[in-house]
C-alpha cells in the first residue's frame, strides 16, 4: 500500500479520549466543555429547521450569517472585509486551516511552522507533498524567535502558520510578533499567512487579541480561520469560518465546492441570529478566565507547577516534581492509576521534545475540575 501519510498515526486526541473512557477517568485532555451550551441557541437550530431551512445552503455560507460575521468584525478588528468575496463558513476551524494550505500549496513548497504545534497542521501540510519547516517556541515562554524564522525562510518557502491564542500552551501574540509578520510579507511576496484564531473570545487578563483582521496589509495574504464550536461551547456542532482578501478566498472556495460544497443550514441560520447577541461572546473571555483561575487555585494543593496561560481553554503544568517518566508514558499512568486525562506536550513536536508537561484543559463544571484536582493532589 502506498500511503500518502506513512508518519501519521491516530491524532493524540482520539487517543487519549478513548483510554479514558476505558478506564472512566475525568477527561481533561481532548478541549471540549462538559456543560450545557445556551439553550437559546438549541431553540433557535430547532426553528431553523421548521422554518424548513433544511435543504443545502449557499456554497459559500448563508449569506446572512456572513453578513452578521462581517459587521462583527467590522466592530470587533475595525475590519472591512466582504461578506461575499472574503467569508466562507466552514465545517470547523481544523477544515478552514486544512483547506487554505490545500488550495495554496504545491509538491515541495516549505510552511513554517511552530511547535508544539496543533496535531493537524504537519500531516495538512505533507498530504499536499510539501514540508513543515519547523521551529520550536522558546520554552517556557512559548514565544516566536523570530531570529530564527528569518534564518529559515527560502525561495521555497509558502506559507507560515501561526495561531493565537495559541493551542497547547496558551500564549498570545503581541504587537512585535505582528510588526515582524508584516516585515515577512513586505519582504517575501510569495508567502500567504494562515492564522489559526479559534480561541479569540478566550483570552484572559484583558489582553486584546490581536486579529490578523485589524491589520489590512497582513489580511491582503492570509486565511485567517475561526470556530463556532469553542465560542457557543458546541465543539461537536463543527461548524466554522474562514476570511482571506479575495484573491486568496477565490482559491479557498475552489476547493471547498468540490470538498464538503456546504454546511448544514438550519445552524447557520440560527448562529446569523444568534450573533445579535454580542454579549454571548463578549462576556466568555471572563468567564472561562474564572475558570483557570478556579482550577489553578485547586491545582495548588498538587506537586504539579503552572506554566503561564493567557488564553484558549488549556493550561499546561509541569510535572517535574512528581516524575521521570516521559510525558506519555506519565499521562497513561495518569488516566489509568489516578483517573484523570491530559494531553502530552510532546505529541505537538516532531521530534517528541519532553519538557515534561501536560495540558489540561479546563472548560468543565466547577465539579469536574474539583474531582480531578483532588486526585492529582494524591501524587
Ligand atoms: N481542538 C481540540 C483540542 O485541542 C481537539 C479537536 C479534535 O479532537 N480534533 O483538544
């Protein structure tokens, strides 16, 4: 058999969400919230569909819904783009990233990318036949060395993939790592930028996140991706968005037609709807703030020590004072022996780097997060 991916195995989230359900431990690995999302949502898909908006939608979205993304983004990033020629709603941020590297990348051509990196940018990249070149974030930290990306970058190079807040660590980018993005592009005419941007409304300490958006010349040549899911709490509902100046939306969308063609109706009809409310989103950077707050004051009556985490729902801790054991073989231990699940950093490096760390994520009820602290108190 020729595989296209012969690298690739299982992504670490199937993995580690399947051994805690075999040995029925809190799973604080795979990011997902365990409590109910707004019902107000639920009722509004529940009319979308009695309305009958139950046949496929436009190509590219509903166009209402794209118009509501349009005019938050205009009050959120003073951002000017298109309904029609820059938004495509998505099924889920992973397929926007997935297909913007699809529709731009050829055998060979180089992507940066930094690690930890999200598990499913490498094998988006090489399934296109071309390479991740990569480089590390500065542990602890988890900032971009810049030095380093201007030594990397070649005539080959395409793309470079950034994502703030930024999953597994939940660093944010600041208004340096934009001026050096800009210079890159100035720079290097060939270069398309995809920024990863699903954790936007999760930002903690009010640091504002820094769209791609609110910068014309840096949107002129990116994809910049988002999802409904981790903002409304329905990761399960797979549904996201992509904007692109539209030369590169042109792109995007010749190979979205022939991919999914559209997503389902009657949830976009509802989010057009729900999106009148600005409050859903406004108010969740403080409120899953109280809960890394709430879970970092359980965690300390634990050996595990915290790495800063300023947005996205994860936390990352070290375990350097409880163990040697790599980080996998210690988070196997930990699902199996003391019933909670994390996720290893090392399954985000290509090299499987193990600084011994593991990432929690804490988008769960008040309870879960309680339970699981207790028993990693017993360490
Ligand atoms: N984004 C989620 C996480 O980081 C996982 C999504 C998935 O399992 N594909 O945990």
């Amino acid at each position: 058999l020729i595989s296209k991916l012969p690298d690739t195995g299982t992504t670490i989230f199937t993995v580690m969400s399947q051994l805690a359900l075999e040995h029925n431990a809190i799973n604080l690995g795979q990011g997902f919230p365990d409590f109910m999302m707004s019902e107000e949502l639920i009722a509004l898909v529940n009319a979308a569909m009695l309305q009958g908006h139950n046949q496929y939608a436009h190509m590219c979205g509903v166009p209402l819904l794209r118009e509501k993304l349009a005019q938050k983004i205009q009050k959120l990033y003073n951002s000017d783009a298109n309904a029609e020629t820059q938004i495509t709603i998505t099924p889920g941020g992973t397929y926007a990233i997935y297909t913007a590297l699809t529709s731009m990348l050829k055998k060979d051509d180089e992507v940066i990318v930094f690690e930890p990196a999200y598990d499913s940018y490498i094998p988006n990249i090489t399934v296109n036949g071309a390479k991740p070149v990569l480089i590390q974030l500065q542990y602890p930290a988890y900032n971009i060395p810049w030095h380093k990306v201007h030594e990397k970058i070649t005539a080959k190079t395409r793309a470079i993939i950034i994502n703030s807040p930024h999953n597994p660590t939940g660093a944010v980018i600041n208004e340096s790592d934009i001026e050096q993005l800009k210079l890159i592009i100035q720079k290097h005419k060939n270069i398309f930028i995809v920024s990863d941007e699903v954790y936007e409304h999760l930002i903690f300490d009010d640091i504002a996140h820094l769209s791609i958006l609110r910068y014309p010349e840096l949107l002129e040549r990116s994809f910049v991706c988002f999802s409904f899911g981790k903002t409304y709490h329905c990761t399960g509902w797979k549904i996201g968005y992509c904007i692109a100046s539209p030369s590169l939306m042109h792109e995007f969308r010749k190979v979205h037609q022939f991919n999914c063609f559209s997503v389902n109706s009657f949830v976009q009809y509802a989010l057009a709807e729900f999106l009148n409310n600005e409050d859903a989103y406004l108010s969740l950077s403080n409120f899953i703030q109280r809960k890394r707050d709430y879970f970092q004051n359980l965690m300390k009556t634990t050996k595990f020590r915290p790495l800063a985490s300023h947005g996205s729902y994860f936390q990352c801790y070290s375990y350097k004072d409880l163990s040697d054991e790599n980080d996998m073989e210690f988070a196997i231990r930990l699902t199996k022996e003391y019933g909670v699940t994390a996720i290893p950093l090392s399954s985000f490096y290509q090299n499987k780097r193990d600084d011994k760390v593991l990432r929690f994520c804490f988008a769960k009820k008040e309870g879960t997060l309680k339970e699981a602290a207790e028993r990693l108190s017993r360490l």
